[in-house]
C-alpha cells in the first residue's frame, strides 16, 4: 500500500507549512493539547463512564464547561453538524415550519431534508466589506415568521461579521419561536476585545465549533442547551442518535484542555501580534478587511481574485482558509505565552511576496438572492445529470455549495438563471472546489 493520505501530510508538514486556516491548535503550536497521548484513545471501560448516558467523569466535565449559567454543555464527537441535526430534528413534528438564513450551513439543510418539512428561507442583508451574507433583514423580519416552529440563524457570518443577533432573538422570543444560533466560528466569544456570544442573548440553542477558533482536535464541538429551552429532552436524545456509539476520549479531553485554555486566556499577545501581521500585509501592498471578529482576516490585493492571492501564499507554504473572487480569509492564532506558534517565519514569508497592480474581472455576485424564498427539503426523485452551459432554465436537483465554506450559494429546487451559470463556469474555470459540480456536469430535476 502506498499510504497516500500519510504521505501528503507528512509531506505538508515536512515543508513547515504555517497554518492560517482551522483547527485552532494551528499544527499543535497553541494550547494545552500536548497533554494529549494516544494510549489514552480508549473505550467506556469502568471508570470512564459514557457520552451517551453521563454520570460519572464524563458529566463532571462537561459540567465544568461553564460559559452562562443558565446552560448546560453537552460534547459533541461528530462536529457542529450532530448538534444542528439535532435541534432540527428534535423540532419535527410539531405544527409550523422551520425558518432560516440563506447563510445556513449545509448541515442545516440536510437536516431539513431528513426531516422533508416546509422551511422558510429569511430576507437576508449583504456586506459591503465582504460580498457575502450578512444576516437575516431585520426590517423584516417580523413579517417572516409567522407560523414559524424554530428559527435558524447564523452568527458570526463565516467572513467574522456580525449582525445585530441580540434584536432578533429579542423579537422571535417575543413572538414565541425558539432559537438555534449556529455560533460554530464564536466558540472564543466573550473573550476580552471579542464580540459577546449569542450566549448572553437568551438563545434557546447555541452549538460551537471548539475546534475552529479554539485548540481543540476537529470534530470536537459543543451544543449550549438553554435549562428552559423547548423540545429539550427531545434534542437531548439525538444527540446519541446522530454521535458514534463509540466517541472518542481524545476528542472530548481536547474539549476539556480547549475549554482550559478559554478559561486562563489573555488577548494581550494577540492583539500585539495581529497589528504586527497587519503590517507586514500592507507592507507587500495588501488591504486588510478588518471585521467585528478580530481573529478574522479577510485580505485583498487591486487586480487579483481571492483565488490568485491564495497561489501567491501557498508559494511561501502559507495555507489559508479559504478564497473566493475578492478575497482570502485568514483565520489568526490565538497567540499566547508560551506558544510554539512560527510567527516570525509567517511574517518573513509574507514579506518575500511580491505583488503588483493588475487589473482582473471577478464575475458577478448576483447568484446570491436576498429575497425570502422556500427551501425544498426532502430528495427530488427522479433527475438527470448535465452539462453546465445547458442548465439555463433547468431546475436544481442538489445543492451547490462551494467548500469551503461549505454554505450553499444556489439550492436545490430553484430554476437555473444565466447569472448562475456564469458563477458556476467560473468555479469550474478556477478548480475551484465545489460540491454539486463534477466533471463539468450538475444534476437537475428530469422533467
């Protein structure tokens, strides 16, 4: 066998690839996870109690997740994604429909479609920073969410921005909707000189992403249940339904250090270092897009598209979250004292880049709607696969979500226009990875 997957990283890391992207360990320079041992990668033997049924060690350590007292914690071993399957599917059933920002994960749509219950797509805003969703218009809100069964909202925006979450759980709680915040990129929320959690808005339901922003191992998550929250014995029991049945010990312990480290952490370094990298980027003729989030970078170079920035990074072995036509994003550390973190390489990397001035077209982001809309939950059944350039007018049988983010930008059930198939070619031109696109083919619904 010739171990391809154990080759390439080793290859990555043999080149001292400097991590600007999630998990927040960043290659295991930050935190406390070299407490870590793999022998400790166990099963429920006695004294180690169960994820499933938590009595013993287990519930004493997710009782001391401790981030409002009006919470209980609850780990998550299969990622952010359980606890939304959850929460969405412990609200099936009930009389209503689901309500949701355009900027929902894609795991919020598959769980609308396990359930196949009518789900409201929100009016949304866009940012003029970033060209991406912002959140849910609040001037209209109100008028949205009648018969409204849970409301999904999104917070902060994949980018670092945020919108004014505390007005709009205010006014669905005053209309009685409960509330999932999808708060996956907030798990450092609340620290000094970082914008407040959806925590402290009284929020029904709250899941972050531990691993994104915090040095935690990925996939390891946790869902914040409101004591008073509705449906929630019923959210609790999916919880087992959607986790392995044999979750890993590495990946809860990396949530307990990960939580630690929340607990002990001071912003000083940070900030310091953060207007250091934000130099050194202006020095090679970068703009910084600064965002409500500072751990959240979004960089931009007159006459280049994200994805050109991204290959002049990558060059220097600078991996980056992500790219699309205006931007890169760089996810930052959360330096601090003590880390092994190689930020004077990151700093002289960046500046043995050179860029100059260019003009470049970036297509047109028309293809996100701001409308209120409906999403088709359940499968089209019957559909056929076909090129892009002969989908005009065709009706979408999957979403297409380009990864990351992994959000859906043109979903499943809409009518196929010409703006969205200029994005779509420009993607495919790009190697830019999208799924929903293969092969220069996308599935519509056969009519």
């Amino acid at each position: 066998m010739t171990l391809p997957l154990t080759n390439k990283l080793k290859n990555i890391l043999n080149r001292n690839s400097i991590s600007m992207h999630v998990p927040g360990h960043k290659n295991m320079t930050i935190g406390y996870l070299e407490q870590l041992n793999f022998k400790m990668d166990m099963t429920e033997i006695t004294e180690l109690d169960d994820l499933h049924h938590p009595e013993e060690v287990i519930a004493e350590s997710m009782e001391g997740i401790e981030k409002h007292p009006d919470y209980d914690a609850y780990y998550l071993v299969n990622g952010t994604t359980s606890g939304i399957l959850s929460v969405i599917q412990g609200f099936s059933g009930q009389h209503g429909h689901y309500s949701i920002v355009r900027n929902a994960h894609k795991s919020v749509f598959h769980a609308l479609d396990l359930t196949s219950e009518q789900c409201q797509l929100l009016q949304m805003t866009m940012s003029k920073k970033t060209n991406q969703y912002l959140g849910p218009n609040l001037d209209t809100l109100l008028s949205q969410i009648e018969q409204t069964k849970l409301a999904i909202l999104t917070y902060p925006n994949y980018y670092g921005e945020c919108f004014d979450v505390s007005n709009a759980i205010k006014d669905l709680k005053e209309h009685n909707i409960p509330v999932l915040i999808d708060e996956a990129h907030g798990a450092h929320f609340d620290l000094e000189g970082f914008p407040n959690s959806a925590l402290n808005m009284g929020a029904d339901y709250v899941v972050q992403s531990y691993h994104k922003s915090l040095p935690s191992l990925t996939m390891s998550s946790i869902i914040f249940i409101h004591k008073n929250a509705p449906r929630r014995e019923k959210v609790i029991k999916y919880l087992s339904y959607f986790q392995s049945s044999s979750p890993s010990y590495l990946l809860m312990m990396s949530l307990e250090l990960a939580h630690q480290f929340y607990k002990d952490y001071n912003s000083k370094l940070f900030f310091e270092k953060r207007d250091q990298l934000i130099q050194a980027l202006k020095e090679i003729g970068a703009e910084v897009v600064k965002v409500e989030d500072p751990l959240k970078l979004n960089i931009r170079c007159n006459g280049y598209t994200g994805f050109q920035l991204q290959k002049y990074f990558e060059t220097k072995d600078i991996y980056v979250e992500l790219a699309d036509e205006h931007q890169v994003l760089f996810v930052l550390p959360l330096w601090h004292k003590g880390d092994t973190y190689p930020f004077d390489l990151l700093i002289e990397r960046i500046r043995q880049i050179e860029l100059e001035e260019r003009d470049t077209q970036t297509p047109d982001q028309s293809a996100f709607r701001t409308e209120e809309g409906t999403y088709q939950a359940g499968d089209i059944v019957d559909t056929k696969s076909i090129d892009i350039s002969h989908a005009g007018s065709k009706v979408l049988a999957t979403n297409i979500v380009p990864y990351p983010p992994g959000i859906p930008v043109m979903f499943k059930g809409e009518k196929i226009t010409e703006n969205m198939i200029e994005l779509m070619n420009y993607w495919y031109d790009n190697n830019i990875r999208v799924e929903g696109i293969k092969n220069y083919k996308i599935e519509i619904k056969d009519e």
